[in-house]
C-alpha cells in the first residue's frame, strides 16, 4: 500500500512540477515591470542662420525637399521652401534682411533639379549685394551654373548617367566643390534623389556642422 501511494505521488510531482514552473513564469512575466522613465524634452530652436530650399518644376517632384525641410525643422533648424520661381525675390528680400540683422548668416541654399540650378543664380543674385553664402546643396542641377566668388562651400549630389551634372567655380571662386557622384546609391535617380533618406542624412549633418560653427564677425564699412 505503501509502495503504491509512494508510486503516486512521485507520479503527481512528475507531472505538476513542470506546470507549477510555467505558471509561475507566466506569473512573473504578467507582472509588470518598472519602465525606465522617459522625457520628451524639446530640441532647442538654432536661432541663428538663413536655410532656403526650392523645389522644381510643378512642386510636384520635388517633394523630398519638403521632407528634408521638415527633417531639419525637428533638429531646431528654421526653413523656408519655395517653388524655384521665387528665388530671385527671396534673394533681394536677404539682401535687405542681411544688411540690419545679425542673425541672417550662414546662409544655407538647398535645391533640387530646377530648385538647384537657381541656388546657384540666386546665390550670384547676393554676390552683386555682397552678401556671402556659405553652403550650397544641389540635388541633381541640370545646368551646370558657375558657382559664385561669394559662396564658400558646394556639395553637388549628381547623378552625371541622368541629368545631374558637375559644377565649376567662376572667376575669383576660392571656395570649396564637392561633386559628388552618387550613380552607386540603388534607386536613385532625378526624380527621386531629393528623397533619399542616406543624402538627407548627410545634408542634415553638413547643416547642423554649419550652423554650429563660430559665427563670424562682418568687417565694418
């Protein structure tokens, strides 16, 4: 009789343990656990610096400057986005700004296509003001402009197998041109280079190292 319930109770541990052992995991598991604490604090506004950015033709193929405009705006960053056919009137309008306000400088010129050809006819529009630019983003411009003696640093994000072409300073230009092909970045093309995420990336961090730069101090007349 002895051996018989000696039998069965190794037989109910046998069987109950292993479900004794998963309900208490399943127990610990519905326990809930302290969550770290989270803070949203928000991104501090750069209140310095000018940042424009044109679209091309119809504001319809260009919407990847929307986004990057929208992508720097998170970053603290102000922007202003317009078709390309406003750019010689926003030129006039900071050649104005930049002759009373301190806080217009760097000023920051970011296109694509039709946008990027008129980042560099605005930024000539400023040279005859002498006001200085001090970055020029192009997305896949498709004429080749001569980049201005009054800008000092252009990164030309082309594609020279589609319409996207390099870029040469004019006459007394002692700045910087980076034309950099980016044909080995799948996907991209003219209609759809102003919307990569990875070129977005690099503008946003060459903008944000602009912005962050000692400003300097504008020589008295």
């Amino acid at each position: 009789m002895r051996s018989g319930l000696a039998r069965f109770f190794v037989a109910a541990i046998v069987v109950l343990a292993p479900l004794v052992l998963s309900g208490q995991a399943a127990y610990a598991q519905a326990i809930p656990r302290p969550r770290p604490e989270i803070t949203n604090r928000p991104v501090a506004k750069i209140d310095h610096g000018t940042v424009y950015l044109f679209r091309g033709l119809a504001n319809i193929f260009s919407l990847g400057m929307n986004t990057l405009a929208d992508e720097l705006n998170e970053r603290g960053v102000a922007t202003t986005v317009k078709n390309h056919s406003h750019a010689l009137r926003l030129a006039d309008q900071l050649a104005k700004k930049y002759k009373t306000d301190a806080s217009v400088p760097p000023i920051i010129i970011i296109g694509h296509s039709l946008g990027a050809n008129v980042a560099l006819t605005m930024s000539a529009r400023l040279a005859k003001e002498g006001v200085p630019v001090r970055l020029v983003v192009l997305f896949d411009a498709t004429v080749p402009h001569r980049v201005p003696p009054n800008v000092q640093e252009v990164l030309n994000l082309h594609k020279p197998s589609s319409v996207g072409v390099a870029v040469a300073g004019a006459a007394g230009f002692e700045g910087i041109i980076d034309n950099k092909d980016v044909s080995d970045l799948p996907g991209v093309g003219h209609i759809s280079i102003d919307k990569s995420k990875k070129l977005h990336a690099e503008v946003i961090e060459k903008v944000l190292s602009v912005l962050a730069e000692k400003p300097r101090r504008r020589k008295k007349k």
